[in-house]
C-alpha cells in the first residue's frame, strides 16, 4: 500500500474531515492520510472524547478502499491494532494490542482506534475511514489527568518524537497487515492477534454500556468478534470494555 499524508496544523476531527471529504465526492484512494497536529473534537468509542494538544499525539485517519461488509470493519481494526503494536515494539516499548479497538503497554493505553464503514455512488465507491490516535509525547502529567491508565512513547522511552517520523515507521507494519486483511481477513490475522491478545483461557468481564459478561476468553469468530464462554454457555460478542 502506497500513503499520501495531508497533514493539518489543526482539525476538529481527521475521521470527521475525511468523511466529508468522501461523502462530498472529493478524490480519494486506499493510503489516504489525513494528518492533524492538534486535535480538538476527536471520539473514541462510546463517544469519548479524544483530545490532542499541538504536537502532543499524532491523530490521523487512514482510507482503505473495500467492499467488505460492516462485519469485516471490527477485524480491520484489530490489523491496525497489530501494525502500531509491532511497530512500538521494534523500537523497544513493549506493547499489546487490546481487543476490540486499543493497544496498551502494561496495561497502559497507549493508542485507540476507531473505525467507520462509508459509502457513496462515485467511485471508490466503498471503504472504510480508520481513525488512530497514537499517544506520543504526553508527559506523565497529563495521562495521570485522564480517567483511564494511559502511557505514551514519550514516558515509556524517556525521549520525545518528531510526530513525522513516529507516522511514517508505521507504514510497513500499516501495509503488511492491511495486505493480509485484505487477502484473508481475520483468519490471516487470527494466529498472531490470538498470541498476542489471549491467552485462551484467561478470565475476562466485558463491559457494554450497562451489561457485563464474565467468563473465560474461548477465542475469536470468523471476523473477529470475541468469544466468551459463560456459565450460560459460549457467548459472541461484538463490543466492549474488557478488564
């Protein structure tokens, strides 16, 4: 996959600033970048908020052109997820990928990601905009501010980084996993998000809204969604916090 980045002093949103450009028939292909340097109405799942100060996180939004259901999006995801995870750990900051939607470094949140299916009649005329927020110079004072255990590249390498260069050395993790959605979908992600995001067997609550599951991770489903086996017997689950 070849990446054209515009990046943007500021936006109120780089998914919300892609979709208008899709929806309004602008010219669009897979490796569209849309970069910001500070982000001031970002959402995460749930509609949390997603704020980034200048040059603090790196925030953009990725257009990969597809005609893959709306049940093939949560598995693209989790390729993003596995790109940012082994591009953190080739430059020795140990990290996981979380699932649905995260990657976390000792339990730390140190990136999400949210993905949104669109469509329109020009051509590309599908695709999906995914919107990754990659925490990288936040001090330790600002993620100890948030409401959830967040960490940065900043504090877990004790240096800061150019926002370009962090961008840009995700692109051959970005293009290898992206290529193997694209190929195989979840299944040519499955062995490796499974070593990474079990193990099999460990006890997991899953938060949606007002309902929580607990039980035993069983695996993934044929596009990704999690498998929990419950004293009630194997449940499928699309979404959630899992703690």
């Amino acid at each position: 996959m070849d990446f054209d980045i515009d990046w943007h002093s500021r936006l109120g949103s780089s998914n919300a600033y892609m979709k208008d450009l899709f929806t309004q028939d602008k010219d669009i292909g897979s490796g569209r970048i849309i970069a910001a340097r500070e982000q001031t109405a970002g959402r995460g799942r749930q509609d949390r908020s997603w704020i980034s100060a200048p040059e603090t996180n790196l925030c953009f939004s990725l257009f990969v052109e597809t005609h893959e259901p709306h049940s093939a999006v949560s598995s693209l995801t989790m390729a993003v997820a596995l790109a940012i995870a082994e591009t953190l750990n080739a430059q020795l900051i140990s990290a996981a990928p979380k699932w649905p939607n995260d990657v976390l470094v000792g339990g730390r949140k140190i990136c999400g990601i949210l993905s949104e299916r669109v469509q329109r009649s020009r051509a590309p005329g599908a695709g999906v905009i995914v919107g990754i927020g990659l925490n990288v110079n936040m001090s330790s004072e600002e993620a100890e501010a948030i409401d959830r255990p967040a960490t940065s590249m900043l504090i877990e390498s004790g240096k800061a980084h150019d926002l370009n260069k962090v961008l840009e050395s995700l692109f051959p993790a970005l293009s290898h996993w992206i290529g193997e959605w694209e190929r195989s979908g979840f299944s040519g992600l499955r062995e490796v998000w499974t070593e990474k995001a079990g193990p099999i067997g460990k006890r997991l609550s899953v938060h949606d809204g007002d309902i929580l599951k607990s039980g035993r991770l069983a695996g993934f489903g044929e596009c990704g969604e999690l498998l929990l086996e419950t004293e009630h017997g194997l449940e499928t689950i699309w979404s959630g916090d899992i703690s």
